[in-house]
C-alpha cells in the first residue's frame, strides 16, 4: 500500500494555514480603500489597489494550485479504497464458498453419523445373536447331561443300552452340535463384518471432522482478513474525509479571495470615477481667447446662425462653424481642458468634446481620426483629431462647435478669424 501521500498532504495543509494568515491581513485592504475615498483620490492610491488585486490574484493561483493537490491526494485514496472494497468483495465470495463446504461437510458429517447409529444397533443386534446362539448351545448340551445325570460327553455315550443307542446318541450330539456350530460361526461372520463396516463408518467420519475443521481453520482466517481490510476502509474513509474538508477549505479561501478581489474592483472603479470627477472639477475657464482649430484652412463654408437649407430651402440653425480642409488635416484644442468624450455617433461621425470649466465646451465633428480618448487632459493647440467626411457630412470639413451652460452659442465670441 502507498503511504507517501501523507507526506504530499503535510504541504498543502500548511499551504491553507499561510494562506489563511495571509487572507487575514488581505481583508484590512478593503477598509484602507474606504478610508482613501474620505480624502483625495490620486493616480498613485489608485496603482496600489490594482497592484493588491494583482496579489490577490496570484494567491488564487497558489489556493488552486493546493486546492489540485488535494483532489489529486483525495483521488488516489478513494481509487485504492475501491480497490480494498473490490478484494473485500473477493474475499466474501471466498468465505461463502467456505461456508458452503462447511455445510455440505456438516450434512456428510450428519450422513455418517446416521449411518454409524443404524450400524451400532446392527453390531448390538449381530452380538446379541452370537450370544444367544451360543446361550442355546450351552443349554442344549447341559440339558442332555442333566437329562442322562452324566458327568461327560463319554459316560453319556458309554451309558447307552446297546450299540444303536450309542450311534444314535453320537449322531445326536454331532447332529446338536454341527447345528449350532454353523449359526454360531454364522453369527460370528455377520458380527465381524457388521464391527468392521462400523470401523469403516468411523474412519470416514473422522476424515470429515478433519476436513471441516481445516475449512473451519479456512473460515477463521479469511474472516479476520475481511475484519483487517473493513479497518482498513475505514481509515480510508476517514483519511478521504479529511481530505475533503481540506477541498471545502481551500474552496471557501477562494471564493473568499475572489470575493475580495471583486469588492476592490468595484472600490478602484470608484475611485477612478472619483478622480475623473476631481479631474473635471479642476478645470476652470480664464476667458482666454481660442486657439483657431486648424492651422491653414480658415474657409468658412458654411457659418453658425439662421441659414436657408441649400437643398431643402427651409431657414435652419446652424449650431457651429463648418470649415472646409482636406482630409487628414489635423484639428486643434480650441483651448486647455479634459476630453468629455471621443466617440462615434451616426450624425457626427467621429467627435470629439472639450470640457474648458465653468460650463464651457467645445465640439469637433466629421473627423476622419481620432487622437485622444475620454478623460485626457489636454492642452490649446494639440492635436486632438484629424479632418474628415464622418458621419453627416458632403464633403470633408471640421464642424466646430461651442456650447456654454447648456446652449450652442456662437464660436466667434471665443474666436478670430
Ligand atoms: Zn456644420
């Protein structure tokens, strides 16, 4: 039997211990994020957590990694108990083919004895013959000498009248005894083949007390074999148990783990949104005046205001300046502020939104690219896009648009051409 998994099981139990120790201090993490969010969130407060939820990740791998030792360990047992349970079976199928030879020895055993009483009463019965018949001779012979008041054989076979009586006495006592002589030996015959069957019945039964009680010995020993290996299931059982306690640990560290790597996440989204509000806050507008938003191409095609629709020839209003360039022109910040969106939409195509502070906003349409994403600070004058025919639009030109609290207003109130 393989014992070393005892050894393999030592690590990732103590695996579980530091880990668990480890948790422990993981779990005060979420209370620093809490405190952070009271005060001013930062870039850097912000790098931490993510590098705690990096941590948090990595001890997950080392859980998972316990956590498949075990089930490694948890499987070896149970594939060695299954095959103690399978020789266990064998071993039953043993012992009731044991058990059925003891019976089937105890029924012969049962036969002979049977067979042995018929038989001592047989023998009793030959004996009792050869008896009699021998009691019957005696008798026989006694009364004949009673009879005659002789001493012997001779003086009853001399005292005869004539020579005829003496014949005739002489062929009754021989006739007397040849008689009795026949059954007797008769009855010795039988009394003897009568003892010797009994012998023989005697024999055969004491081989069959010796064969039962080698199956017995038999039985003896494989039961307690079977007593041996049921133990040993047992602390199988018992070791594959504790193993399994150790899955329910490991399991619940992770989900503990994960669990914490969650709430972190969703404290770092926060705090993100936090700092992208602080960041929105800051800006403020000086009342600067814009930059121009492209540095050549200066043709207005089309002004903001109250215009007749070249083609529907209905009065519209017009939200922002178009300015015709060729496509791939770059288009400039308008004036310092963070990017509220850089985006796709059907009518404006790509576009980019400025938030300058103090309700103050800007809006470029139609580009053909894209150089900066939301949330970005950036600066009058970079490059935020490229001019293109995105969206709504004939031909390529920059729509540029300017909205203050709320409103469209016109661009030249910030601008010069
Ligand atoms: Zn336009």
């Amino acid at each position: 039997m393989k014992l070393d998994w005892k050894a393999k099981a030592a690590l990732p139990l103590f695996l579980i211990h530091m880990l668990a120790a480890a948790l422990l201090v993981g779990q005060a993490v979420p209370l620093d994020v809490r405190a952070a969010t009271d005060g001013k969130v930062t870039q850097e407060s912000i790098d931490a957590k993510e590098k705690e939820i990096d941590q948090a990740k990595e001890d997950i791998k080392g859980l998972k990694s316990g956590l498949s030792d075990v089930k490694k360990i948890k499987e070896e047992l149970e594939r060695e108990k299954s095959d103690l349970k399978s020789y266990v079976s064998k071993l039953d199928e043993n012992l009731a083919q044991i058990e059925g030879d003891i019976r089937r020895l105890e029924n012969e055993i049962a036969v002979k004895e049977a067979d042995l009483l018929l038989s001592s009463s047989e023998l009793e019965q030959a004996e009792r013959k050869v008896q009699e018949q021998y009691d019957l001779t005696k008798t026989s012979i006694r009364f004949m000498y009673e009879a005659e008041k002789k001493s012997s054989v001779w003086e009853l076979l001399l005292s005869a009248g004539g020579f005829g009586e003496l014949l005739n006495r002489v062929d009754y006592i021989n006739s007397v005894y040849e008689y009795d002589r026949n059954l007797w030996e008769e009855y010795l015959l039988n009394r003897n083949y009568v003892q010797l069957c009994k012998e023989q019945l005697e024999v055969e039964r004491d081989y069959l007390e010796e064969q039962k009680q080698a199956v017995e010995e038999q039985q003896a020993q494989v039961e307690e074999l079977i007593e041996a290996k049921r133990d040993q299931i047992v602390a199988y059982e018992t070791d594959i148990s504790n193993k399994e306690q150790a899955i329910r640990e490991y399991e619940q560290e992770i989900d503990d783990q994960n669990a914490l790597i969650a709430e972190l996440e969703r404290l770092v989204e926060e705090e993100k949104e936090r700092l992208r509000q602080q960041n929105a806050a800051v800006v403020t507008y000086d009342g600067g005046m814009f930059k121009f938003p492209l540095a050549d191409y200066t043709r207005v095609s089309d002004d903001y205001g109250e215009r007749i629709h070249p083609t529907l020839g209905v009065l519209q209003f017009h939200n922002g300046v178009d300015l015709a360039a060729p496509k791939g022109t770059a288009i400039y910040a308008a004036y310092d502020g963070v990017v509220v969106a850089a985006s796709y939409s059907s009518s404006m195509g790509n576009y980019v939104m400025i938030n300058h502070g103090d309700g103050l906003y800007t809006i470029y349409m139609h580009a053909s690219a894209l150089y900066v994403s939301a949330d970005q600070s950036v600066k009058r004058g970079d490059a935020i896009a490229a001019v293109g025919a995105t969206g709504r639009a004939t031909g390529n030109h920059l729509h540029f648009g300017v909205r203050k609290d709320g409103a469209y207003v016109s661009p030249w109130n910030y601008l010069s051409k």
